[in-house]
C-alpha cells in the first residue's frame, strides 16, 4: 500500500501505533495549563457553580441565570469535578477523553471501508491536527462533539446491517448527546453522512426505512434531560428577565433562537454579516500540517471515478461537506466549530495517502509537506525569540527527544511513509513546545487567574471576595477556592459589609473610588487578553506598552 522499501504490515502498523501513542501525549500535555478565558473559563466556573450549589439542572454566570449553551459538557465536568475536586486538569480531562473517543471511532470507521492501516493513519492525522490539539488545551464544546458525531456517524452506518437496533439505539444515543452540546444544528453532519449518501448512490430503499423514524424519536427521548432542565429554569419561571425580557421560553431557545436564530441572526445574539469563505481559508490553517494533503484527497476524489462507488466513498466527503456549506452560510463563524469535522477530514487524508501513487504528485506533496515542516519550525523559533517563554528541563527533554526521533526516522523508513511520520513529529514538536513552554507562560498575563492564585495565599483572614463584572473574569470564580461574590456597577447595595476584597481592573475601581468607597490596595497584576494576540504583546520589548493593570483591593 505505502511506498515504504522493506517494512512490512506488521512493521508499518507498530511505526503508526508509536506514532499514535505520540498524539495521545501531546493532546494530554494541555491539561495542565490554567484555563484561559474568556470562553473556557466561564465553561468551568459554570461546571463548577453546579457543584457548589447541588444544581445540575441550572446555570448560573456571575450570579444571574444563563442561557445560551446546552447542558452536555458542563454535565461532564460537573462530574469530573465531583471525583477529582475544582483543578484545571479535571475540567478538560473528559473533553480529552471525548477526543480519545473520536480518534478510536474515526480508526473503526475508515479500517470498517478500507484496512487497518488506513485506520490507524487516519487516527493519528486527526490526532496531530493543529486545532484539535489547540482544544484540548482551550477546552469549550467542540472536543465532546468530536467524538459523539463521529461516534453517531459509526453507528448509524452500522445499523444498516441484518442486527441493526442495538447500533441504532447507541447511534441515536450520541447524536442526542451531540444535541444536548451544541444544539439540533449538531446533526447536520450526522444527517449528511448517512442521508445524503444514501441519496447520491441512489439507495432509496434504505433512506427511507422506517428505522431512521425511529432513530429521530430516540433521539428526542435521550434529549428529555435537557428539556427538562430548560423547562425547570426559564419555561416555568416566565417572570425571570433574560435578555432583557420576561416570557423567555428555554425551550424554543434551544430549538429555534439559539440555532435558526444564529443562522439566520435573527436571535438575542447577533453578529455582523459572515464571509462565505472564510471556514475554507480557516481549515487551511486549522487542519495544519495535513490541511494541503485534505485538498489534493479532494480534488482526487472528484477526479477519480473509482473512488466513489460505494455508500462508504461518500460518506466523509457529505458528512464534512454539507457541514461546511451550512456553517459558510451562518452569520456566526468561528474557527473552532471546524473541528467538529475533523475525522472526516482525516480519513479522506488518510485513504488519499495510502493510495498516491502518481510520480509527479508525490514529488509535489513532498515538497509541499516539507516547506510546511520548515515554516512551522521557524514560527516556533520566532516565537521563542521574541516571546521568551521559560522552559523546564522536562520540557527541553521533550523537545529534544522529538528532534532526534526526526533524526532517526530516514534509518527506518522511506517514501510517502517517512514524510507521514516526519509531518506528525514536526506537529508534535511544535504542540509540546506550545503547550509546555508557550501557553504556562502566555497565562501569567491573565489577570483573573493570577488574582485568584494570589487570594488562595494571602487571603488569610478569609475575608468575602468581590469581583466587579466585565463579562472577562470568569477565572478568578473558577480558581478561587472561596465563593467570589459579583458586583455589578450600579449595585452598589449588594456589596457586602467591610471589610472585603475587591478584584477589578484599574478603570472600574477608581469608579468606585470617585463614589466614595475607600480603597486600600494589596495587589496589582499585569493582564492582557491572551486570545487576542497582538505582535506589541508578543515581543517582550514592547509588551510593557500594552499590558493593562488589574488590583485587588481591601475595601475598609
């Protein structure tokens, strides 16, 4: 299959598996680094506000009710919580379990349509893209529909076999759980993977088999938690304000507004006009360092009659495809939300590679492949520079082990086969470098995370703490071990008694002090907003000029 000189089978699928195990590691080394706002910060102060408050059924935000996202993840960490106590590594532990799920479900699914090989390929390209790892240290809802869409799309390919049911009751569970994450725009992969296949091989006994009727109504009996929870909180209490109005049904939020009215930004959250281009130009990046192989897998696909035959050559190209078109569609548009198709991007890569054979093709995704190498090392070693990160000596055993792995990599292999493991090496390198030296460092200059560091020792009389609310520091409530309390500007009566401590940036404190509360301060923190990176913060010469100030304060 591979153009690999003497290795055989056995060989090759020992050199994947190692390469495999690799991926593992460095999707886990992001567990460690503090949680960074503003979107994964406020995750885990959700998840954790469940626990403190026994309430699995309600979500809270700086104090008032929160509606906006379904109840799936903050579930899992809520958990995860419970077992392992309120630590980093514990809120993005199930999401990078979820992540373990796709890989292992994306590995069934193309050796199910092609071989084992192709598999284990596919799994680790998926597990060496560049965004999924950036989610597996930034956690928010794409790591666990990772895994339940390509876990629904698995079992839902299976369940058209003769023992059918019990695929299609563990299909349906995970597209519930996929709905229950992110809401019933979810499915549209699902729904694309299965259906539209099924319509383009003209399989019209099959599309409309009366199982797919029942797979709808399992769904929407797994879903009845989460319904329940939405009616608890907003349905049966219409006189709560949310957005600004009473009568809120939660409901039809999680139906309609909180999708239909995303996508036709017609909702409570709005957002200028999208770019249809713009999750094509993202996956270019995003799926780095496999992005231009995924284009040649395509522009092959089309080409090549033979490789669209069968329901199974369509699936990957309708699930990832139909996705796309809907999200270029949507006037919200981020770069994570790519990731959630991601597997499919893998085993189109995967099954490209394994079968290239062309001379001329080969010459040029070699050099491709290996410009991209050569820049994605530079980007680190600029970074280096004019960041200066600190590096532990783990951390530098690490890197350089890696180095040498690349080293010893052409004593073993050839071909198309050491330009796969090379690729995966390199993204290794540079995640580990990220993820161990870059982002513990970048994190130091969140302002929030520090605050609440610094309370957890000094806090020694266990005064109330106080943080003013900019819709930015969710951190400070997640890593405080004590419950912070939220003042909003213009609710001054709800402070509590003196003396406590009081967290804001430099602005809304002298705010405060101009209405004659008296300030005494204690701390001062460097911030910045980290996922905002400009070239004046990275550059350690000039990051003084941009950094903002944040305190805490004892207000007597």
């Amino acid at each position: 299959m591979f153009d690999i000189g003497d290795l055989s089978s056995q060989q090759r699928i020992k050199l994947l598996q190692f390469f495999i195990a690799l991926g593992v590691l460095v999707n886990f080394t992001g567990l460690f680094v503090t949680i960074i706002g503003p979107d994964g910060a406020l995750y885990a102060s959700i998840a954790k506000s469940m626990v403190v408050r026994n309430n699995f059924a309600e979500l809270f935000v700086d104090g008032r009710d929160w509606l906006d996202k379904p109840h799936f993840p903050f579930w899992m960490a809520a958990i995860s919580f419970k077992l392992f106590g309120f630590q980093t590594w514990a809120y993005k532990l199930p999401a990078v379990l979820f992540t373990m799920m796709a890989a292992g479900y994306t590995y069934k699914l193309a050796t199910l349509f092609f071989s084992k090989e192709i598999g284990l390929l596919a799994a680790l390209i998926l597990l060496t893209s560049q965004h999924l790892i950036i989610s597996d240290m930034d956690v928010r809802a794409e790591p666990y529909l990772t895994g339940l869409i390509i876990g629904s799309v698995y079992h839902f390919f299976k369940s058209q076999d003769k023992n059918w049911f019990w695929q299609l009751l563990i299909g349906s569970f995970w597209a519930a759980c996929a709905v229950m994450t992110k809401g019933i725009f979810a499915l549209i992969p699902v729904f694309g993977a299965i259906a539209i296949s099924l319509i383009v091989i003209k399989n019209w006994k099959m599309l409309f088999n009366f199982r797919w009727l029942l797979a709808m109504l399992m769904v929407l009996f797994f879903i009845t938690p989460e319904l329940w929870c939405l009616y608890l909180q907003f349905d049966s209490h219409p006189e709560k304000v949310v957005f600004d109005q009473t009568n809120v049904s939660g409901i039809r939020f999680f139906f309609w507004d909180s999708q239909f009215g995303r996508f036709f930004n017609t909702g409570p959250y709005k957002k200028a006009g999208g770019d249809p281009t713009f999750f094509l130009h993202t996956t270019l990046w995003a799926f780095l360092p496999w992005s231009f192989l995924l284009c040649f897998a395509i522009v092959d696909f089309f080409r090549d009659l033979s490789k669209r035959l069968r329901q199974q050559d369509w699936i990957c190209m309708c699930g990832a495809g139909l996705a796309l078109l809907v999200l270029s569609a949507s006037q919200f548009q981020l770069p994570h939300y790519v990731v959630i198709i991601f597997p499919f991007y893998a085993i189109l890569t995967a099954q490209y590679l394994a079968t290239l054979h062309n001379v001329k093709q080969l010459r040029i995704t070699n050099a491709i492949q290996t410009g991209i190498l050569f820049l994605l090392i530079a980007l680190v070693t600029i970074i280096h520079s004019l960041f200066r990160p600190e590096l532990a000596f783990y951390t530098m055993v690490l890197l350089l082990a890696i180095l040498g792995l690349m080293f010893l990599l052409p004593k073993y292999t050839k071909g198309r086969f050491l330009l796969i493991l090379r690729t995966a090496a390199v993204i290794i390198f540079v995640n580990i470098y990220f993820n161990l030296a870059y982002y513990p460092t970048l994190t130091t200059y969140q302002g929030d995370s520090q605050a609440a560091f610094w309370l957890n020792r000094n806090n020694l009389q266990n005064l109330p703490v106080v943080k003013v609310v900019n819709n930015f520091s969710y951190a400070i409530d997640f890593y405080t071990e004590k419950v912070v309390q939220d003042y909003w500007p213009g609710e001054e009566q709800k402070l509590p008694k003196a003396p406590y401590l009081l967290y804001g940036n430099k602005e809304s404190l002298d705010a405060l002090a101009q209405k004659g509360i008296v300030m005494q301060p204690k701390k001062s923190f460097n911030t910045y907003r980290i996922t905002r990176m400009k070239l004046k913060f990275l550059n350690y010469k000039t990051r003084k000029d941009v950094v903002e100030t944040a305190q805490i304060v004892l207000v007597r």
